[in-house]
C-alpha cells in the first residue's frame, strides 16, 4: 500500500553566500508517517528541515531554489503567507529556545492568534493537554506562571515540543528533540511521535541511529549536501543500498 | 557490506572475536564427522567414545558463542552488515552444534554396532556420504569466511546428492533386512546414521544459506529440490 505524499522536494538547492550546502534534493514525504533525517554533522540536514517551513526566509545570505510542495501547492509561492505555513507545519529546534514569557503563555501564544480557542477554560484545556503530550505537564503544573527560561535544558525542550504541537500542526518537523532530554524524556518524546503518526505528518532529524531505526517508518541519509539514500527504515537498517550509508549507521570510517 | 574499520576499534575486535569461535565450532564439528565415520568403519570403539566426550566442547562453545552475541546486541547496537553478522553467527553454531549432536548419536551407534556381524556393502556408501557432507561442511565455512555466494549456492546444490544417496541406503537397508531378519537391528541403526547424516547436510544447506543472507541481505528464492523422497513416495519402498 502507497502512501500519500504530504511534502514534495523537487531539485532543491540551497546556498549560503558562496557555501552550497544542499544539492538536488529530490524525496518525497509520506503523510502520517514519521521520516528521519540522517548524516553527519554539517551535510545539511538542519538546512533542508527549515526549507519546509520558510524559516530559511530569516537568514539573510541564505537562497533557495527548486521546488517544496506541500499537498501540491508550491510553498515558496508568493500568495504564501510565511507564519500561516508555520502554523501548518511546526518545528522544534536543534536549541530549546522558549519565548521570554510564562510556560502557560509559552503554550498559549500560538491557538491564541490562530483563534483555537473559544474562551479561557478551552484554551486551559489546550495548554494542558499540550504540555502532556510533551510529557512534562506533572513537572511544570504547580509553575505555569513562571518564566519558560527558567526550565532546566531537557524541560526547555519539552516545552518547546508542547508549543509546537498546541495549534495542531499537519506537519511537525524536528529537529534533534531529544538531544538534551534523558532516557525516560525521550522515551515519552518517542512515544509522543509514535502517537502523532496517526494524524500528522512528523520529520525528524536524530543522530541517534537507534532512534532513528525506533521511531521512524523512513529514512533519508544526507552526505554532503546531498541525500545519497532514502528509503524505507527497516531496509536502511538491515541493507543499505550505498556503502557511505552502511559506514555511517554502523560506525565506521566513511 | 563493507570492510572498512570501525571508529569503535572494539566493535571489529567483539565481532572478529566472536567469528573465530564459529570457525573453531566449525574445525571441531568437521573433525567429530570424519572420526566418527572412522569409528564407523573400524569398529574403533574408543575414537567412537572420544567423539561423544568431545561433544560437550561443541556444546560449550554453542553457549559462549551466544552469550557473546547477546554482549555484543546490548552493547553495540548494531546495523546492517553487522547484524546480520551477528544474526548469522547465532544460526550458524545452532546448525553446528546439531551436527556435533549427530556425530555424538553416530559415536553411540557404533558401540552397539560393533558388537554385531557387519553388513555388506553398506559401509562404503556410508562412508561416500559423510565425506560428501564433510566437504560441503568445509565449503560452507570456507563461503562464509570468504563472502563466497557462489560456493554457498553451489554447497546448496550439492546436498541433493546426499538426499540421493540416502534413498539409495534406505533401499539397501530394506532389502538386507528382507533377506534376513537377523540384520533388522543392525540396518535399523545403519538407516539412523544414514538419516543423520542426511540431516547434517540440511545443517550445511542451512549455513550456505546464512552465508548468502550475511552477503546479500536476502535468503535464495527457489526452493531446493527435495530429494529426499522416502517420506512422501512410498513406491521406493518396495524394492
Ligand atoms: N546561517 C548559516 N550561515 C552560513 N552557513 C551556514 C548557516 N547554517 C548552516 N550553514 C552551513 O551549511 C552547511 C549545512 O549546515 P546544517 O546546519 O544544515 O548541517 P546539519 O546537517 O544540520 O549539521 P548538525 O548535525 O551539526 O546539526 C554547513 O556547512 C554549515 O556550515
Ligand atoms: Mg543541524
């Protein structure tokens, strides 16, 4: 059974100044399935996540071209609103960066301005449910009204994942979310991604080759820019195509 | 797969570790088959002893091998090339430590037998068949030290031989037994060693094919021919 395409790349290059750091990227992302990102660090994944949802926009040098489709309708087209295509598809970054601003306001800000909420007690319900999605909601309920910086790193992160899911997002794209979580955060965060499956379409980027292998139905392997193989999970894991792929998630010099 | 090293030195050192003692399971089983053939046919009764002493070595080391492998699955996760390293090595010295259990069993066989008047002719064919099996067994591990599909495809093709020439013992036995029912007790044991070693050579077919699966990431497709053919045609039994 084939799935449904959510995200189309077509012939994506992105330059930084003078700096090409992705080259003809072609792959298409399943919908309600999660894709993982994989590659060494620099190949270009981070750069490629934030071409599915403009946030390359906001760095100066940075250009894009070729094609981002999303359910066919052209990303980068200029009837495109920017921040209602954020809302559509919503990502946590490689850094926690919570606004300086309550956790409960943190939450809130996003179903606020998009209108999903009717009235104060809906938009309670919003937040709390959010907030334990990201498996952080019995840590930070009796402190909703103190600053989200205030957070240790790994509940910053969660935070930050509660945000990003409360104003329901097609698509979430994510970028190393567990990096500073421990074993049972990112236990909860797996899981969380394994239930958002049913209705979203998830993109993660993981340098963890067992999370990647855990949570993740495909798989794309960036090299330099390019993406060298992409394919179904269990067949990148158990036999690669491309012997840089083999190196790479078993360790070994490339 | 690839050759190259790991960044992790380690992992080469767990996984070439624990590949040498597959081939010294190997070494052991390929001498327990030739001296319990020799047993056989010489009627040496102590060789036949020392085979089945020897089969708790096999055994031990079917052990270490698997605790090795569950070490290395814990510790290093391993991916592609090296899992099905990993898996195959744990197949492999299940199918040689059944082999071992074999020649045990033939070891036994050959106390009793020894104690009774030889059959005619029986104990050359015998011996043809374990030196077939011996040499698919040393193929076997010689494919999978090499990656060597094809030597393992061509291992598979010949265990129809050994299936032949097990028809070929049963009917034999048969008719030994027809002649003369004081030979029923020594051909029934004579067909049990034919049978096993007969199984051993589904053992060896069984590495080949962990050999192509460690090199290809897939098992073979078609189907062995099945010869042997005492199970499901009866008329072989009539002589
Ligand atoms: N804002 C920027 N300005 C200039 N060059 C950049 C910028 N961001 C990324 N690059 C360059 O683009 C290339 C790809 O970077 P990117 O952050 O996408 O890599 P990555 O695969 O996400 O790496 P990591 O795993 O370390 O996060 C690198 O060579 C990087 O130096
Ligand atoms: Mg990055």
């Amino acid at each position: 059974m084939s799935k449904d395409i959510k995200i189309s790349a077509k012939g994506v290059d992105v330059f930084y100044g003078d700096t090409h750091a992705i080259k003809n990227v072609n792959v298409d992302i399943e919908d309600k399935a999660v894709t993982a990102f994989i590659g060494p660090s620099g190949c270009g994944k981070s750069t490629f996540l934030r071409c599915i949802n403009r946030m390359n926009d906001t760095i100066d040098i940075c250009r894009v071209t070729g094609d981002i489709l999303l359910e066919n309708e052209d990303i980068y087209a200029k009837s495109v609103d920017p921040v209602q295509l954020r809302a559509r598809v919503g990502m946590v970054f490689q850094k926690p960066n919570p606004f300086p601003k309550s956790i409960y306001d943190n939450v809130a800000y996003g179903p606020t301005i998009h209108g999903l909420a009717k009235n104060k007690s809906e938009l309670d319900e919003i937040v709390e449910q959010s907030l334990r999605r990201a498996a952080i909601w019995d840590e930070v309920k009796d402190r909703l009204h103190q600053p989200g910086t205030g957070l240790s790193g790994g509940q910053q992160q969660r935070l930050c994942i509660g945000r990003a899911i409360a104003t329901a997002p097609e698509v979430l794209l994510m970028d190393e979310p567990c990096s500073a979580l421990d074993p049972i955060a990112t236990a909860q965060v797996e899981e969380l991604i394994d239930e958002l499956r049913a209705s979203y379409t998830v993109v993660i980027v993981t340098h963890s080759m067992q999370q990647a292998a855990r949570v993740s139905q495909k798989t794309a392997f960036f090299h330099l820019g390019e993406v060298v193989e992409y394919g179904d999970t269990d067949k990148i894991f158990t036999n690669p195509e491309d012997s840089r792929t083999e190196s790479y998630i078993t360790g070994r010099i490339g | 797969m690839t050759d190259k090293e790991h960044i992790v030195s380690a992992f080469d050192r767990d996984l070439a570790a624990v590949q040498t003692l597959i081939m010294k399971m190997g070494g052991m089983v390929e001498t327990a088959i030739s001296d319990a053939a020799r047993a056989l046919e010489l009627r040496d009764v102590e060789l036949a002893e020392q085979v089945r002493k020897n089969d708790k070595q096999i055994d031990a080391l079917e052990e270490q091998v698997a605790s090795e492998v569950a070490r290395i699955i814990a510790t290093r996760s391993p991916t592609a090339g090296d899992l099905r390293t990993v898996l195959t090595v744990l197949k492999i010295s299940g199918n040689l430590e059944r082999m071992g259990d074999y020649a045990k069993n033939l070891g036994k066989r050959t106390s009793v037998l020894s104690e009774m008047p030889a059959i005619n002719g029986s104990g050359g064919a015998l011996r043809r068949m374990v030196q077939l099996v011996s040499l698919m067994l040393k193929d076997a591990l010689d494919a999978y030290i090499q990656r060597d599909v094809a030597l393992a495809e061509d291992v598979r093709r010949r265990d129809g031989d050994v299936d032949q020439m097990y028809n070929a013992l049963f009917r034999e036995f048969l008719t030994h037994m027809m002649e003369d029912p004081r030979n029923i007790t020594a051909c029934m044991h004579l067909h049990f060693i034919a049978k096993n070693v007969e199984r051993m050579g589904d053992h060896v077919t069984s590495i080949s094919e962990q050999v192509i699966y460690l090199v290809t990431g897939g098992l073979p497709e078609e189907d062995r021919d099945k010869q042997d053919k005492t199970s499901i045609d009866s008329a072989l039994g009539k002589v």
